[in-house]
C-alpha cells in the first residue's frame, strides 16, 4: 500500500497547495475518514509550516515532540481530524476544526480547552449490560446510563477519555454544521422535525439543514474555540 497520493487527487477538504510538488503523504487508516482527515506529518508540514521535509517531520515526533488528543504520536502518517486537539513541544495548542470553505483548518485554542474534546454519538450497542457509545471518529466507549441518543455529543477529558457532559441534540442546543453549504457555521437550534432542523445563525436568520450535519458543541454556548485569535 502506497504512503502518498497525489495532491491532484487529494480531498477537497485538505487546505494545502496542490501545485507545490507531485506528492503528498497519505493518512493511514485510523479514527477518522479520509475525507475530513489529514496526515500529522502534512499537517506539520504544510499547515503549520514547522517542517520543511518529511525527515524534520519524523524528528519532532520521534523527539515525542507532538500530542494528538493528550497522546504522544509518532506516526506521521496518523490521520488528525475535526475536533481533535494537538499539542506541541513549544507550549501551542490547536484544534482542528473546518473553516467556512470546507477546509480543514486550526484553531489555537489554551492548554485548559485543549484537555477536553466533543465526540458526536453515531450509533450505540449494548455490551454486557453496559451501552456502548461509538463515535463519528470511530472510537468508542462504554456507559454507564443509558440515556444518550445517536446524534447527541459528550464532551470528553483528554487523555483518559472519561465522559464530563451529555450535550443533547435538541432545541437551544448550540451546533457546528460539519458538512453542506453551511459547513463551519454555528448557531442555536430553533426546531427539530424528522431528518431536518432549523437553526439561528450568528446574524439572526433561520436556516434549515439535515440533522445529520449537527454537531451538537454546546448549550447556551460553544464550549470550545472555534475562531482565530
């Protein structure tokens, strides 16, 4: 299996230039899909611009020199994603998020914010008597109550992934769209109404989307940083 692609055929989510070069490195399979994920080392590389090759790349992370979501990773190829958090050697913190545009992109956020992560509910199973949250990063977790429902979001402490909120998809809520023609927007869910909402957006205006692209961040206000400084 090839570690590149070419930057031509890369996803249109990435933010890179897709001129420089012929080849870009190719997330390996992991928590997130391709689509809304991004090789730590491109990252690194390209968006941070804090190597120039490949090789710096492999010595800042063999250096322990980066944390994604609390832990050491030293893969550069490990796919870094919407909401996870990333930490430096040098005291910076990032979280990635999606830009208006669609893109990937980062936010610095403070060492205190950096520490918890919003994990969206996809689908639950029961597990030995327990229910099992899985999640839209693909990881998962067992719970103690059930009474979370698939679209719902918790808010996790990094790194022991212990469950500190339930954020309920329902009215009031505070949401991120993650995908269609309002992706990067936030706002305030005003109804619900089978696979449709209707939100407020930062100027006041209603606007209806699929429910399928809520990302529940908050109750009366986001809980993380989502604008640049």
């Amino acid at each position: 299996m090839t570690s590149h692609l070419k930057r031509m055929a890369t996803p249109k989510t990435w933010h890179i230039n897709r001129k420089n070069n012929k080849f870009v490195t190719k997330p390996a399979p992991g928590p997130h899909s391709s689509d809304v994920s991004i090789a730590l080392g491109t990252l690194i590389k390209e968006v941070f611009n804090y190597a120039a090759t490949t090789r710096e790349v492999k010595k800042i992370l063999n250096a322990n020199g980066v944390k994604v979501d609390g832990t050491v990773r030293k893969d550069f190829r490990f796919p870094v994603g919407i909401f996870d958090t990333v930490e430096f050697s040098n005291g910076k913190h990032f979280r990635i998020i999606l830009n208006r545009k669609g893109k990937i992109d980062t936010v610095e956020t403070s060492k205190e914010e950096s520490s918890t992560k919003p994990a969206k509910i996809t689908g639950k199973v029961m597990v030995k008597g327990k229910v099992q949250l899985n999640f839209y990063d693909g990881k998962n977790k067992l719970a103690e109550k059930n009474d979370y429902k698939v679209g719902d979001s918790i808010l996790l402490s990094l790194p022991d992934q212990k469950i500190s909120k339930h954020l309920k998809l329902q009215k009031k809520a505070t949401i991120f769209l993650t995908s269609g023609k309002h992706v990067g927007e936030t706002g305030k869910i005003e109804d619900i109404a089978e696979n449709k909402i209707i939100y407020k957006d930062h100027n006041g205006e209603l606007v209806e989307t699929l429910k399928e692209y809520a990302f529940v961040i908050g109750e009366d206000k986001s809980l993380i940083a989502l604008e640049k400084k």
